[in-house]
C-alpha cells in the first residue's frame, strides 16, 4: 500500500490550472496565425518590462504562434540627439528628420534597440532575426507630408509606407522564426531612406501579412472615452466609431488610432492598443476573457470580445455591412 501523502500545494496551485484552462479556447483560435506586435513606449526602456515583452513574444512563438515585432525608438534617438547637440523636434505627432537626424535614426534603431530586442529573444533559443524596412525591400515609402492648422507640413525625411514585400518575413516565420523589424523604409527609386512611424509600419505590415490581430503598445491604458475629463478606457468599438472619435485625439495618440484604423480595414481581424507599463500585457490581452486595453474590430462584428470561442453567435440585423 502505498504511503505518499496528499500535497498540501493541491489548493493553491489550482489558480495556474484555471489560468491555463481560460487560456485554452484562445490557444485554438489564435493557433497558427500572425500577430504584428509594435513594441514602444515604456515598455522599450524599463529593464524588467523588456525582459517580459521577450518572454511574452517567446511564448506566443511556442504555443504555435506566429510573432512579428516592430519596432521604433523614439526616447533612444532623442536622448542620442540630445548627445549629438542636434535638437528634437515633432510637428503632429511626427520627428521632423533632416538628413542628419535619419544618420542618427538608423544607426540608433538598426545598431542599438533592434539588437538589444533580438538579444532578449534570443535568451530563449535561437528564434529572433532582426531586420529594418530596407531589407530585402520589405517596404517602400513616399515622403510624408503632415497637416498642421490644415497646411501641410515637410518633416524631412519621413516616409510614408507605399508597398510592402512579406516574402523574406513569411520565409522568416515558415522557419519558426521571430522577425523583428526597425521602422525604417527606402524609397521606391532607392534615392532616399525614410522614417516611418512605427506604428504606421506595423499597421501596413500587419494588413500586408493578412495578420490574425495588431497590438499597438504604448503608455497609457488604452483609448480614453472623455480625456481629460475621464480616465475611463473603452474596452471595444469599429472601425466606424474610431474614424469619428479621430479628429479630437491627441496627437501622439493620432498615429496609433490611425494604424489600427487602416489595419481592421484591410483584412486585420482586430487591431489593439495595450498598456506596455503592464507586465505582461500581451498575454493578458490574447489568453485571458476579458483582455486589457482597447480593441478595435471591423464595422460588421460577429460577437463581443468577451464572447469565448465557440459560444453561440447572435447576429443584428440591422448592422451595417456584409453578413
């Protein structure tokens, strides 16, 4: 007869088995598609947020994902700016980049927080390839003019995304990597480099891959409903009451709102807007019922986010769009 006692640890480690268990229809539904992931904010320079996005990414990559990050660094090039003596300047929300400023762009994206990301994903196994938008032509850019007061303004070297080549990314992720992409793109004639947002980056990135969802991380909780005067979040809204809540956004949040807008419109189931201040953001928002942030859906919507996979439909009639 057997002499072994009953665990003592049975009843508190019965949490983690009902994590996992919530956890495991969202596993099925998101198997085997690709998540484009913008990785910024405060997430980019807390030590232990890095180390979580990492094995956030990791572990999306392992329950049979297919990640892509991307990425920019704006508090990196300004502070190398600030060593160089060259100012910062934005006008919409946007870096105005001389010439001078795109030489600090690229070594400061390229050389510094590209490899520091892909050294981080590479504490878990050899799965991260860094790469920018010049890349085997991933992606090509015009130059960008921004509106400001309804003029519209020359920021320099600011590129606007035009085409998108997901030949050496889908290579990437057929071989179980993990692509991490500097928002950096050439023009079409290759006479200029450009800086692209990152956020509008990884929105064309994500239409042109037919990605499952796109989550934006920035540093505020998600989408306000009445900034200043709430701090209430709102959990989930189309396509079509974005674009008209667009024109009263703050500016940096212009560019964030804008990128999910393109991308639910251009075949991206959902597009999200994550707050990187919180610890493992990215898993709370695709493994758990409720998710954090903001979540923007296509204007015709099968059924609410909190609606697990495989619950009942309902359908309204009245909605706009295709059935």
């Amino acid at each position: 007869m057997s002499t072994r006692k009953p665990s003592t640890r049975k009843h508190t480690a019965l949490p983690k088995a009902q994590t996992l268990v919530e956890a495991l229809p969202w596993l099925t539904r998101h198997h085997g598609k690709t998540v484009v992931i913008k990785f910024g904010g405060n997430a980019m320079v807390d030590e232990e947020l890095k180390a979580a996005f990492a094995q956030d990414v990791v572990f999306l990559r392992h329950a049979g994902l297919r990640p892509v990050v991307v990425h920019g660094g704006g508090p990196q090039i300004s502070r190398q700016l600030d060593r160089l003596g060259l100012e910062s300047e934005f006008r919409a929300g946007l870096r105005v980049t001389t010439p001078e400023t795109m030489d600090v762009v690229r070594m400061v994206l390229a050389g510094q927080v590209q490899r520091e990301l892909v050294n981080l994903l590479n504490q878990h196994g050899p799965l991260a390839v860094g790469m920018t938008g010049e890349d085997a032509r991933i992606m090509a850019a015009t130059k960008h003019l921004a509106e400001v007061d309804g003029e519209p303004v020359d920021l320099g070297r600011v590129g606007r995304i035009s085409s998108v080549e997901t030949g050496a990314i889908e290579a990437l992720l057929a071989d179980g990597r993990i692509p991490v992409i500097s928002s950096i793109a050439r023009s079409a004639d290759d006479d200029h480099v450009y800086n692209v947002n990152a956020d509008t980056a990884a929105a064309a990135l994500a239409a042109a891959l037919g990605a499952e969802t796109l989550m934006v991380l920035t540093d505020v909780e998600g989408l306000y409903a009445d900034w200043p005067n709430s701090d209430d979040v709102i959990s989930e809204l189309t396509a079509a009451e974005l674009e008209k809540l667009l024109p009263d956004l703050a500016s940096g949040m212009v560019p964030k709102m804008e990128g999910c807008l393109h991308a639910v419109r251009n075949g991206v189931h959902t597009a999200r807007v994550l707050d990187g201040r919180v610890p493992h953001s990215i898993l709370l928002e695709i493994f758990t019922d409720e998710g954090i942030g903001t979540m923007v859906v296509p204007d015709a919507v099968p059924a609410p986010r909190h609606t697990p996979p495989g619950a009942p439909l309902t359908v309204d009639d009245d909605a706009e769009g295709p059935a």
